[in-house]
C-alpha cells in the first residue's frame, strides 16, 4: 500500500514564476497531497487555497515556508500545533531568530529548498 505523503505550502502564490507557486506544481508532480496556504487568495493551480495553517483540514508530513522570516514567526505556534515531520524553510524564508523560536517549539527546521528535495529543480517549472 502505498500512503500519499501531504504538506502545507505557506507562501503559495498564483504567480507562476514565484516559488510558492512552482513547489505546488512540484509537489503535485510528485504525487504529494499539497494544501496551499495564503490569506489573500481562494485557489491556486486548481486547488483550495487555505487562509492559515490553522484551517488546514488535515495532519501534514511537511510544511515548506515560502514567506518572510517575520511571517514565518508569527505562525510558528500554530505549525508547531500542526505536528510536521519535516518545516522547509526555503531560501530567503528563515534566519537564526526564527530557526531558533521553532527549535524552542519542538520543530527541526531543515534550511534547504523543498523542491530539490524531492528530485526536481525550480527550474523544470515554467514560469507561464
């Protein structure tokens, strides 16, 4: 049986050459179940866009940031709520103040981008 691997991707953008766009389209490439996350927006890529974390209807194995460090602060609480195995912070998503309030939550932040994890590179995802 083969279990579908899910996450969060705060920071999802419509804007196909921006990263929070390409790691959705990544991660659906992939076969992940992709929950995006912004406040300012209703879908992106054909799926359900979720206004927090919060409102995130399921657990996630992983959330890859793709926002400011002074966004990603102030959500730590409710990710560390949410229980991921894996919190990405993308290049540009994190610094040391945050990496250490999310240590102090109990998270183990990975600075590394999410995409290359999985075996694809941004670049494979066009930006139109």
């Amino acid at each position: 049986m083969i279990i579908k691997k899910t996450i969060a991707i705060v920071g999802a953008s419509v804007d196909r050459a921006k990263y929070g766009n390409k790691a959705v389209r990544a991660f659906i490439q992939q076969g992940w179940t992709v929950y995006p996350v912004n406040p300012k927006l209703s879908e992106v890529e054909g799926l359900r866009c979720y206004a927090s974390i919060d409102d995130v209807p399921a657990p996630v194995d992983r959330i890859s940031m793709y926002v400011p460090p002074n966004v990603g602060r102030r959500m730590l609480g409710a990710i560390a709520a949410k229980s991921p195995r894996e919190l990405f912070l993308n290049p540009g998503s994190g610094d040391p103040d945050l990496v250490r309030e999310a240590e102090a939550l109990g998270l183990r932040p990975i600075e590394a981008c999410s995409i290359v994890d999985i075996g694809l590179k941004p670049d494979m995802f066009h930006d139109k």
